[in-house]
C-alpha cells in the first residue's frame, strides 16, 4: 500500500511539473509575440519595486557605484553659487563653469577623480559685471567659449589666449537660453525680454527676431539640421506651452502646442540621431518623448516616463558614452533634491538582436573638433567630424588643455574695458570690502592720532627751545 501510495504522489508530483512548465513555455511564447508587436519607441519598464515604477537600468557596471561619502572631494574654488556647468565635448576631463562672483572657470579633473578638494582652477575668466548664469561650449571648435552675464552681455572667450574676443551686446534684459545650430554658425537666445533671437555669433549681428506676446519663451533649442526652432514657454493663460519656428522667418511659429497647466520649466532635449525630443518639466517626475517629422503635424507624441520623485535639473550622457550593446539612445541624469540623489535613466529601444543596430546609431558627432579658434573667428564654418559607435567609445583624441600664462589687465573688447569700476560680485565679497575698508579707516585714525600726538610733542620742544636760556 505504500509503495502505491508513493508511485501516485510521484505520477501527481510529475503531471503538475510537465503542466507548469507548458504554463511557462506559453507565458514566454505570448511575451514573444507582443514583443515582435513593439514598433514604436518605448521606455523599457520592466519591475516594480516598492510600488515605484522604475526604469530597467541597460547600464555598464563601474568599478564604484552608489551613494558616495559626505566628505568626497569636491570642486570648490568660486567664491559664490555656481549657476551652470558644462564639459568640454573635446577634452572629456575638462568643464566650465560661471558663478554668482561674475567669474568664469576652466577646472581640469585629474586622472582617476579628484583625491582632495580642488579650490584652483586652471584658467579664471574675468570680464563680466554682473553674476555670470551660461555657459555654452562651442559644438566645432576647440576653445571657444560662450558666457551670458546678468549684465546682458554674451562674451566669446579664446581659450589659447584667455581673453574674451567678441561681445553680443543686443539684449536688454537677462538672458535665459543659448542654443547653437549644427555647424555653431548660427547662436539662438531667450530673453527676459520675451524675444527670441537668432545671432550670427562673431559679428553679434541680429539675423531674425520674434516678440512672443502669446508665447513667453523661457528655453530654446535649434534641431539638428533642419531649420528649426522649438521653445518652451508660457502661454497667455499661464499654461506651459512647446512652439515650432523656421529659423528663417520668426514672425510666426509653425505650431503651438499646450502641454499642461504646471508651473515648472520645461527642459527640452534634442536627439538629432534618432529625431527624439524629450520633454522635462522641472518639478515633474514625468519626462515625455516626441518624434520630430519633417512634414505636418511636425511633433508626433510617442510615450512619456513617470516616476513619483520629481527632478529638479538634468544631465545628459554624451552618445559615446551610451551602451549600444542593449540599445540604449539616450540617458540622463536625474537630480533628485528630497532625497539628495542623482539617478541614470535610459532610454532603450526594445530590439531582440544582439547585432549592432545601424538605424538607431548612424554617424553622430564625435570629440574632434573640426576648427581651431583663429579658422572660426577668422570666418570659417564646418560641420562637426563624425564617428561610428559601432566598436564602442575609444578616447583616441590626444587634445591636451593648456592654460595660458598671463597677468590681470584690463580686458577690453568692442572699445570697452570690461574690468574697469567692477562693483563686489557677491553679498560675502560686499561684505569683506566693508570690513576692509573699516579696518582701513580704523587704521588711518590710529595713524592720525598718533601724528597729532607726534605734532604737539614737536611744538612742545620748539616751544622749550625758544624759552631757554641758550636762546637768550
């Protein structure tokens, strides 16, 4: 009866095994099949985790990832809140930064991460009167930096010399927005102003201008080759709005198109590869994705991201940084200020091959520059130099920032010496010239004082001195 009983279990045992795993050969066969259905753009979400929906991570492993300690070095030189930072797209350890203290920065990050605070930096750049609050990197040419003050100037600064060469002086307000078209031959702004300009950089000549009435710009970005503008704003009932220009007649935006009632900036990032525009509004915890059409309705929504903490700014990983390996188009970094964390999103294009994938990755920009500083200044225009990603990023620029070597001076561009009666550039600094120049006064009163001491001494003697006897 026992060995009955033992030979029923086993044939239950084994009926329930062979039906889980047809269940199972199924479910994979069904999720195959939806799988081949995917032909649009999607975020790849995979799990839930805490009843959070998460972005499935297609990231390289690095040696050290993680929360990193409280007390790691940091970069810490400028003298006020630092505003905007930018790498270099040729020198990968290189980064601009401007500040509250109307100070521009080149900082050159070590070999292997920074093993003590770094307070110097290789190159100060003074010429702005005001808080500097942009900073933009040529996209051609190797040191060329553009900085935007809220003195409502925009300085080109030679990096081989450390000078500014060039000043856009035609804003009347601060400036909220750079943007450069392909080849950097053309620099779109936004201003407090309520105007979008396109610039034509080295003259600082006003090509095209567009008074949004209807429309308050706040950012601005040109896509890729075509010919056009999208902005982010406000409309006229104070809902966020997105607008499409042709970036040869201002007068009229293409299309307008209203996206919520929020009050945060919206963030717009291009994909000039794939033709994608991303969408994030500073506050959400929503990004939205677009494909951009060369053809009426021009903007197709696609899919949008969510995630319940919400962002306060975005970083972007340039394209040679990306994993084409798992497919993945565009990642960002996500500043999340509750909880004090930076967090990677990728965007992945669901492919079951694991070949190289040509139609999502064609040639892109790469980290050689196309012109030196004197061929851009003098004129030229090129299109940036291209690579492939299809054997993964190789560091195989040798380009080496150096520094020039010069004193303080006067710094004087258009005719104008732009470090001539500079007011303190923060409220600390306000502050340390205060109490300077009280101990100055102080000092010159004790002088004083003991001059004054010194005089009715000396007249006490010539005094004495007429009075003796001798003298009679």
């Amino acid at each position: 009866m026992e060995e009955l009983w033992e030979m029923e279990e086993l044939w239950e045992m084994k009926e329930v095994w062979e039906l889980e795993e047809v269940w199972e050969l199924e479910e994979l066969w069904e999720l195959e099949e939806l799988w081949e259905l995917e032909e649009l753009w999607e975020l790849e979400q995979v799990w839930e985790l805490d009843e959070v929906w998460e972005l499935e991570g297609w990231l390289p492993s690095p040696p050290q990832t993680g929360r990193i300690e409280p007390n790691y070095p940091k970069v810490c030189g400028h003298q006020g809140n630092v505003l905007d930072i930018k790498w270099n797209p040729f020198i990968e350890n290189i980064i601009a930064s401007c500040s509250e203290d109307t100070t521009v920065r080149i900082w050159e990050i070590p070999e292997g991460g920074l093993k003590r605070n770094m307070t110097e930096a290789v190159l100060e750049l003074y010429g702005h009167s005001r808080r500097v609050g942009l900073v933009e990197w040529h996209p051609t040419t190797n040191n060329i930096l553009f900085s935007a003050g809220y003195d409502y100037k925009v300085l080109i600064w030679n990096l081989d010399i450390g000078e500014p060469v060039k000043m856009i002086d035609c804003h009347t307000d601060v400036i909220l927005c750079m943007s450069f078209n392909t080849d950097g031959s053309l620099l779109a702004t936004t201003c407090k102003d309520k105007k979008l300009r396109v610039v034509e950089p080295r003259s600082g000549r006003v090509l095209q201008e567009a008074s949004c009435k209807n429309h308050r710009v706040n950012r601005v970005v040109f896509l890729g080759s075509t010919k056009r503008l999208l902005t982010t704003g406000v409309s006229r009932w104070n809902t966020r709005q997105i607008a499409l220009w042709d970036q040869e007649d201002l007068s009229m935006p293409l299309i307008e198109e209203e996206i919520d009632g929020l009050s945060g900036l919206l963030f717009p990032f291009y994909d000039a590869d794939t033709h994608m525009l991303y969408l994030a509004g500073k506050g959400d915890g929503n990004i939205r994705y677009y494909e951009i059409g060369s053809e009426k309705p021009y903007l197709s929504y696609l899919m949008e991201f969510r995630s319940p903490a919400p962002q306060k700014g975005l970083g972007v990983m340039p394209k040679h940084g990306l994993d084409v390996s798992a497919c993945e188009v565009f990642r960002f970094y996500k500043l999340i200020t509750l909880k004090g964390l930076i967090e990677p999103i990728s965007m992945i294009v669901p492919r079951r091959s694991e070949t190289y994938q040509e139609d999502i990755y064609p040639m892109t920009p790469g980290t050689e520059p196309a012109l030196t500083p004197d061929e851009w200044l003098s004129g030229m225009n090129r299109d940036p130099i291209l690579m492939s990603l299809k054997e993964g990023y190789k560091r195989t620029s040798k380009i080496v920032f150096k520094a020039p070597a010069r004193e303080k001076k006067s710094v004087v561009v258009n005719g104008i010496d732009l470090l001539e009666n500079v007011p303190p550039r923060t409220e600390n600094e306000l502050l340390r010239v205060f109490f300077r120049q009280q101990d100055e006064i102080r000092r010159l009163k004790d002088e004083l004082s003991q001059k004054d001491i010194r005089i009715r001494q000396l007249q006490l003697e010539l005094k004495n001195l007429r009075n003796s006897p001798k003298n009679n």
